[in-house]
C-alpha cells in the first residue's frame, strides 16, 4: 500500500473518530449541566400524597412529609410542599422510616484493624444490597475470622462496633457513633465461681472509678487502668449499653443481678428461653435481641428444630413485647450472604419482622422492631427511628407496606439526601415490582 | 600429525567465532551513524514524523546533531550542509515513550511491580530512599529498556509501599558504555511517591509523617511572624525612645548592650560550621517546590485519602495513580480538579461493579479535561513493548489517538518536570525516537528501531528478523 493511500485511510478514520467524539462530548457537556442544576437545587424535599408510617404515631393517609437539610420539618395529611421544594411523588406509596439493623457483620466496613471509623468502605458492595433492602443505619461490627457457612459467631468480649449510616459512597455521612455497645461475654464453664470473679472485677473497677473521680476533682494524676479492668470500667461507666449474650435462664438472672447492683444498662442478646421470664425483663427495662425465624444453622440436622418445651422462633418477639419489653427483630444472618442461601440475612430484615407479625405481634410493634426499637437501644433515638418533626431525614418510599414481602424500596434518603434509586440502581432490577390492583 | 592439523583447524575456526563475535558490534558501532564523532549532524527522512502528540510533519526530514533534536522539516526539505542523510522510507518517528512511574530497575521485573492498581502494602517511611540508589548497572535490564520503545523511565526504589515510598529518578536506557549508573540519570529526585490505603494504621501512618511535616512549617511560620513582630515591636520602642531623648538617655544600660555582642561572636562559630542541613522532601511538597505522586488502588482508599487529606491543616497538589474505577470515583476525583493535577493509569477498562458493562475511566477523565498519563500494563520489557496494543484498545472505546499518543510521551514527560528535554521532537530537546513501520495504534505496528540520545539502541530489520544493536544483548 502506498504511503499517501495509508495516511488517507488514516485521516479518514481519524475524521470519523473526532466527529463521533464531538457528538458524544456534546451529549456528556449537556448531563453536566443538567447535574450542575440538580445541585443547585434547594435542599427542601417533600413526599406527597404517600401513605406515611412515622412509627411514634399513628399512619398518616395521604401524607406529606418535608425536610431540609437533612432533617425532617413537618408530617401531615394533606399538607402543601413548601415552595420551591423539591416534590418526589408518592401516591400509592408507602413512606417509613429506615431501618435500623442492631447488628450487621462486614457491611460497609473495608478492614477493621484498629477501629472501624477509619476502615469503612462507602463503596462496598454489601452496603448498597442492605440500603436497596431499607436498611439506613446499622451497628457495624467486623466480619469475624472463621466465618465458614455464613455462620454467625457469638458476639465475643471487647470486638470493636460502631454505628454507621450506610451513605453509598459518601464516607463523610457515615460515621453516627464509635464504639456503639460493650460487649461482654459470660464464662459459662464454672458458672458461680466466674460470677464471683466478676463480681471482684465490679467492684476493682468501681474503686478504679472512685479513685478517678477523686484525682479529676483534685486535679491531680489520674489512677492508671490496667487493660484487665478496661471492660468493666466501661460497663460501669455506662456511656454506652452492654450486650450480653446469656445461655440460660440462669444467666440471665445473673446479668440482671449484676445490672441491678452495679447500676449499667444491658441488652440481652438472643436469650434462649428467657421469654419464660419476659415479664421480669419488662419489669427492668432489659431490651432484647431476637431472632423471629429458625435456629441458627446447626450440624446436627437430624435433632428437633426446637426442643420440648421451647417456645417456635416465630412467637417469641410477640411473646416478649406482649410483656412489655423492649424487642429488636434479628436478621436471620449479620452479613448480606451472596454465596449462601437467599433471602436468609440482612437484605430481608422486613421479611424478619413480617415472620414475627405471623407469630402474633402487631404490624406497628413489627415495624417498631426493625426501627426506633433498635435506635433506643444504640441510644440513637434522639436522630433516628421514627419520621418526627427535627429527626434525621433518613427514610424509605416503598412500593407497598413495609412488612409485605412484596414491597421494594424505591428511594432511600439519608441525612435527606438520595441514597438509592431503584430505577436507577441496578440491585434488584431483575425484579418485577408486583402490587395489589 | 592429521589429528592436531584437524585440532588446529577447529581451533582456527573458534578463533574466527571469536573474532566475528568480537567485531561485529565494533562493526555495527561504526555503521551506526550516530556514532561517528563529537560533532555529528545527522538528518533522518521518514515518511511521518510525530513532533509531539497531535503534531505531524508527513513527510518528514528530523535534523539531529550531538544526539539533540535540532529541527524538524518537511520531507523535502534540503538538508544542512555536511548533515549524513538517513532515509527510513516508509516509517513512522515517534518521541521515544516516557514512563512515569516503574519499578522495572529492581531485582523482581519480571514479576512486574509497579501496576497503577497494585496495592500498598504497609506503611514505611521511605522519603530517603531515592530511586537511583536501587540501580544496579551490572543487570542487564538496562540495556534491554532500549527495545521497548520507551527511552526515559521514573523508577521509583520501592513501590510496593506507602506511606512514603520513596523519591523516583528519572533514567534512560544504557547505552553499554556507561560505568556508573549516574550516567543513566536525567533527573536526581523528580517526586516523591505517597500511598493510601484505609485502616487505622495509615491514619496514624500519615499523622506521623505528613500532619508532622505540616505542623512543623506551621510552627515555623508563627516563630518567623513572632520574630517579626517582636522586631517591629523593638524598633517601635525605639522609636519612641528616639522620640524622648531627654528622658530616654539613662535608660539604654550598659550591661544589655554589652552582653549580646560578647555572646554573639559564641555562638555565630558554633552555629557555621553546623552542616547544611537537606530539605525535607515533605517539606518541600506542602511549600510547592516538590511533585508528589499517590497511589490509591480502591474505591475506599480513595475516600479514605480524601478524608485525610482534608484533615491537613495545607493541602499539596498531586497526580493519583489509581486503576479503573467507575463513573463515581471519577467524579469524586473531578471534584477535586484543583489539588488533583493529572491522573495515571494503566490502559484497560474498567467495568461496573456487578455487571458486564464496560467503562473506559481514561475517557471519563479525558472528556474532562484531565491529563491522563498511561503506564503499562506489566512493568516488565514486553509489557512496555505491547503498550501500544493496549492503547489502541483504549481508543477504540473512545480515547483520542492524539491522547492516547499524549499519555505515553508528553504528558508523563511533564509529570517528572522533563517535558523541555523528552516526550517530543523540539527543538534542544534529546534526540529520543521510536521508528514503527506503520501507524503504532493499528495494532500490527512493529518497532523498526530506537534511538536514544541521536544513537541507534536497537534495530529490528523486518526482512531478516534479525535484532540488533545495544539493546540486544
């Protein structure tokens, strides 16, 4: 091929290229601009004519609810949208607050040597399936070592926890508290000599705290902390709830003696039979963390699912908040478990408060369970959990009721920003929404 | 008697081996043209030549004396009087390509370290450790760099690491008469190379030595206004006192006036002879005066080294090495246009997460008006060689051949500050060139031959198959 020829072949294709690049580049400037103008767009939000369930009140049909700037300004039946505001409609929808999962295991979270507010991960994966399941706020907790099935461990002494908001891909709106609970795990073995080992620890640490208060109202050198009392100081100090995760009745009455005398919260964690004793817990102010589906996954598949004498999974949240007591509904996994069994772990937690409802809660205490009760627990409830006038804006528009399976979020907003849209997310896309007609 | 004359001849004939193996690159050397004195000027005619990315003299006639580029004319134009003419025919002269960013220099090449996706490994402070300090002039990659098309090559000592891993010098090919690997060196320290990751570690990593590093020209800066404010407070006083010379004239005492100049001689002694001390490369990056590379391989990493960089009470400016990322990351990293200089990548596409779409990140960032530099894929020789076929696959999904051919020459050249000496054919600039035999982007291209300095590196003659010249050893 001669020289010229080539070099015209070239120019030609050359010619093309730069035409379509400025064709696309035309486009591409255009979205630009359209972005610019989103974003100078008022903060005021408002849903309108959505049917709204605030959780700390009644539902609202054909409901409005405003925001700005990140917190909620009003919700009201058939209120105007503030001027100016920008109006996402919702007739035929649902609006509910977003749900708080009191536990979750490697979501948002990249690496967890340290502390978890410099390891978080707003592009992870896990995140963005949990929020296009509703879930706005979790208590994160690192994914532990040996997980093999998917399998949840139990919460073990002094893991590090924080409360994060899972803002897809933005790291700034994510941390809410660090470190979120104590976790305190009970020596099983040697029960009553442990207690009384304990007890020991209580009260070193009380000592340890007295003699504390004392240098600071001296000003003098602070006592100093041997790592052995750390936890116990913590747990006295009581800025933030224990977890407990007791084996038995026994040890349940144990934590409670314990809490009575030392004077800390605790938050029982999965307690196997307590629902026998729910009325005392009630009586205490002892939240609980329950599962409303299945035991946990267990070798031995030839035994019963539950023993003689156990109450079904699926009855003991109503069997615990009939008494009285503060429920939050489990997911049946902490992690989002893509290689695992579906529809089994974090992305269904309203599926989880819906079982609970088929074992005779009500649909209000259901939602509760997965929303403010979980945020009273983390001491959150002050900004999160329910849709109240100067609450965080963190909320979901469904398709349908929250509790129904077939329900999918369509919009999440955190902090009232948009988080997830499912028309323009591609989770769940391969779903068709189905609703009654 | 016929035994030895069969033994003598074998002999004789190893000897010749010998011989030929000896002369012929001497022979080679001496056809070569660009070696044959000090004051040589050499003209290449070539059916294109490729100034700079964008800039085409088709045909074309490149000038060279003392191995830098004097001019380039058109085709047929008369060349200078006692100039050698080379005529390369049908070919295409390329800038030689700059690499900015390779580990090739060390012992593990071949592995290929130096990816713009490799993550950092742990955090170390290696500010001190320079780039040139990992050569070993004994290893033969040196002279193999010459074949790859690429004649200039930042070479960081140790990349794997962050925090700081080091500063990059700036080499050539060896040429195979150098004695000192100072010889390969166009530029001592051209930046400095940082990494990110997230984890509590490297918060604390980059509070130990980057925050340090700002809180001690901070402190420097309030001692120098403090300085100065109590000057001018000083010379206020004095002032006033010039204004009261009646009242003034029994205060200024003896003693304080005596005892500086008796302590001064004491001490300005002690203080000259102290040596000069040498700049804190990070020092020197928050004041402007040094360029800074960072790496950040994840989405996360990403965020995470905007948060902390935000958290520094001053800010620097710096190109990001990073991989492919999706339309969100580099929007984020758009966002930041004005600390973020240019970006390095390597040239392959990306895809979002989840899905089989493919993304072309050097496009998105391109469109965007942010210089994009390419590093190959594998920082190994035939990882620089293939470059080009990556590339096209970079412009077939909408990279401008003109930014692709920038990515690899001007661009990167002006990253490691060499942009008046390599990545194109100006004037005073190092005669580096590539020659193909057709247009390097259309995938068949074949590297003809490359010269570094005005000297012929390696040669690939097309009828025979036969490489030859210093890079082939």
């Amino acid at each position: 091929m001669s020289m010229k020829l080539r070099a015209f072949r070239v120019m030609n294709f050359l010619a093309a290229l730069s035409l379509a690049m400025f064709f696309s580049s035309a486009v591409g400037a255009q979205e630009k601009k359209d972005k610019a103008e989103e974003k100078k767009k008022s903060s005021v939000h408002a849903v309108v004519g959505a049917t709204v369930l605030p959780v700390s009140g009644p539902m609202v049909r054909r409901g409005t609810v405003t925001w700005k700037d990140g917190k909620i300004l009003e919700v009201g039946a058939e209120l105007d949208p503030p001027e100016g505001a920008e109006v996402h409609k919702g007739e035929g929808l649902y609006v509910c607050p977003g749900f708080v999962s009191v536990v979750s295991m490697g979501v948002g979270i990249e690496t967890s040597s340290g502390n978890i507010r410099n390891g978080l991960n707003p592009w992870d994966r896990e995140l963005a399936i949990a929020l296009a399941s509703g879930i706005t706020t979790v208590q994160a907790l690192p994914a532990p070592f040996f997980g093999g099935f998917g399998q949840d461990r139990p919460l073990s002494g002094g893991s590090n926890s924080a409360i994060i908001k899972l803002t897809r891909g933005d790291l700034g709106g994510m941390l809410v508290r660090e470190p979120a609970m104590n976790y305190f795990s009970l020596p099983t073995r040697q029960l009553e000599l442990n207690y009384f080992l304990m007890r020991e620890r209580f009260n070193q640490a009380k000592k340890y705290l007295a003699s504390r208060a004392e240098a600071r109202a001296k000003k003098t050198k602070e006592p100093k902390l041997s790592s052995s009392l750390k936890l116990y100081v913590a747990v006295l100090e009581n800025a933030r709830p224990t977890v407990f995760s007791p084996a038995n009745n026994h040890e349940v009455r144990i934590v409670l003696s314990l809490s009575k005398e030392y004077g800390f919260d605790v938050v029982l964690n999965e307690p196997k039979d307590a629902w026998m004793m729910a009325a005392d817990l009630a009586a205490g102010n002892v939240p609980v963390l329950v599962k409303s589906r299945g035991r946990d996954f267990d070798f031995n598949t030839t035994g019963p699912v539950f023993e003689k004498g156990q109450m079904a999974p699926v009855r003991r949240p109503a069997a615990f908040a009939r008494a009285g007591c503060l429920v939050s509904i489990l997911p049946y996994r902490r992690g989002i478990t893509l290689s695992g069994l579906a529809g089994r772990d974090l992305a269904t937690l309203h599926v989880d408060a819906a079982f609970a409802v088929r074992g005779g809660m009500s649909n209000e205490d259901a939602l509760e369970a997965i929303t403010l009760n979980p945020a009273r627990i983390l001491r959150v409830d002050d900004r999160l959990g329910s849709i109240e006038k100067g609450k965080d804006a963190d909320l979901l528009i469904l398709s349908g009721h929250p509790l129904d399976y077939r329900s999918f979020v369509l919009k999440a907003f955190i902090n009232g920003k948009l988080y997830y849209e499912r028309d323009k997310s591609r989770i769940f896309r391969e779903v068709p929404l189905t609703r009654d007609k | 008697m016929k035994m030895k004359t069969t033994q003598g001849h074998i002999n004789a004939v190893r000897g010749g081996a010998w011989a030929a193996r000896l002369f012929l690159p001497a022979l080679l050397f001496a056809s070569s043209p660009a070696f044959l004195g000090a004051d040589e000027l050499v003209a290449y005619r070539a059916a294109k030549i490729v100034r700079s990315a964008g800039e085409v003299t088709a045909p074309g006639l490149l000038i060279v004396r003392d191995g830098k580029v004097e001019d380039v004319l058109a085709g047929d134009a008369k060349p200078p009087e006692g100039a050698k003419v080379v005529e390369l025919a049908d070919t295409v002269i390329l800038p030689g390509l700059v690499n900015p960013l390779s580990a090739i220099s060390q012992n593990n090449y071949r592995s290929g370290p130096g990816r713009a996706s490799q993550s950092n490994s742990s955090p170390t402070d290696g500010r001190k450790s320079v780039g040139l300090s990992a050569l070993n002039l004994k290893h033969e990659i040196y002279r193999r760099l010459g074949r790859t098309g690429y004649t200039t090559f930042a070479v960081v000592p140790n990349d794997t690491k962050g925090i700081i891993a080091g500063q990059a010098s700036v080499i050539r090919p060896a040429l195979g008469k150098e004695k000192e690997a100072k010889e390969l060196v166009l530029s001592d320290s051209a930046y400095l190379m940082l990494g990110f990751a997230s984890g509590k570690t490297w918060y604390d990593a980059g509070n130990r030595y980057l925050k340090k590093a700002v809180d001690d020209i901070l402190k420097e800066k309030a001692a120098k206004k403090k300085a100065e404010e109590e000057a001018r407070k000083k010379a206020e006083e004095a002032k006033k006192k010039g204004t009261k010379p009646a009242e003034g004239e029994k205060k200024p005492p003896a003693k304080p006036a005596a005892k500086p100049p008796a302590q001064a001689p004491a001490k300005a002694p002690a203080k000259a002879p102290a040596k000069p001390k040498a700049p804190d490369p990070l020092t020197l990056l928050f004041k402007g005066e040094k360029k800074a590379f960072v790496r950040v391989t994840s989405p996360a990493a990403i965020s995470h080294l905007f948060a902390f960089l935000d958290s520094l009470p001053m800010k620097f400016q710096f190109v990001l090495v990073t991989g492919p990322q999706p339309p969100e990351l580099v929007e984020l990293i758009l966002e930041r246009r004005k600390q973020i200089t240019a970006v390095i990548l390597e040239p392959r596409m990306g895809r979002l997460p989840d899905t089989s779409v493919y993304v072309n990140t050097a496009k998105l960032f391109l469109e965007a008006g942010m210089p994009v530099a390419f590093v190959p894929l594998r920082d190994t020789i035939d990882g620089h060689r293939e470059v080009f076929f990556h590339l096209a696959a970079m412009v077939k999904s909408g990279v401008l051949p003109h930014e692709a051919l920038a990515g690899v020459t001007t661009v990167p050249a002006g990253l490691v500050g060499l942009d008046s000496k390599v990545g194109s054919l100006s004037k005073g600039g190092l005669a580096n060139f590539v020659c193909y035999d057709r247009d390097p982007l259309s995938g068949a291209a074949r590297i003809l031959s490359v010269y570094v300095e005005g000297r012929k590196v390696f040669e690939d003659d097309p009828a025979t198959g036969k490489l030859s010249g210093e890079a082939v050893r």
